[in-house]
C-alpha cells in the first residue's frame, strides 16, 4: 500500500463512526449501581484522563451496566482509550463506542 492510499484510509477510518463493543468478565461486574451514579463516575474518569484530549462524550448507561458513548474525541487512539476508562469503573459490564475523531493518528 503506498503512501497515498494509506492517508487516504486513515482519513476514511477517521470519518466514521467506530464502534466497538469490550465485554468485560462477570468477576468485574459489581453490586447494581443507579444509572446516574455511575453515569458521573464515568463522565468524571474521562475528563480526568490525561491521555484524552477535550473529549466532548455522551455517556449512556443501558440495564446491566452497559454503556454505550457517543460524541467526538480528539483521534482514533482517544476512542479505544476512552472505552477502556469506562470499563475501569466499577459496575460497568460492557462497553459500546459509537465515537468519532477529529483527526487521524498522523
């Protein structure tokens, strides 16, 4: 793959809506906590995340301890990092990006 056609992918991949689901095992899935609990706690970890630049993330919990993000983060880097700090947070049982980025990983 040349140069050329290589840029040319990052800034499609870029473009779209990534999704990715983490399922995390059932040892990792706590005692229930209310939705807006743990929707705070999540929002709080990633504006404090000093690998994610300004992310501007929606957070949603479904039944379960599912989440699911969505909104715009700085690169595509700041997405699978952005899933993983949700899915630090105590009673979360999976993660679903629907995240965009800004730019490429240039």
């Amino acid at each position: 793959m040349n140069a050329h056609t290589t840029a040319l992918l990052k800034k499609t991949l870029s473009a779209l809506t990534l999704a990715s689901v983490m399922a995390l095992p059932a040892a990792h899935a706590a005692p229930a906590v209310d939705d807006a609990t743990l929707s705070s706690k999540i929002q709080t970890a990633l504006q404090q995340d000093q690998k994610l630049v300004k992310p501007e993330i929606k957070v949603e919990v479904q039944p379960g301890g599912r989440i699911h993000l969505t909104g715009w983060v700085h690169n595509t880097d700041d997405i699978n990092e952005a899933a993983y700090v949700a899915s630090q947070i105590e009673g979360v049982s999976s993660v679903t990006t629907f995240l965009r980025s800004w730019t490429t990983n240039d």
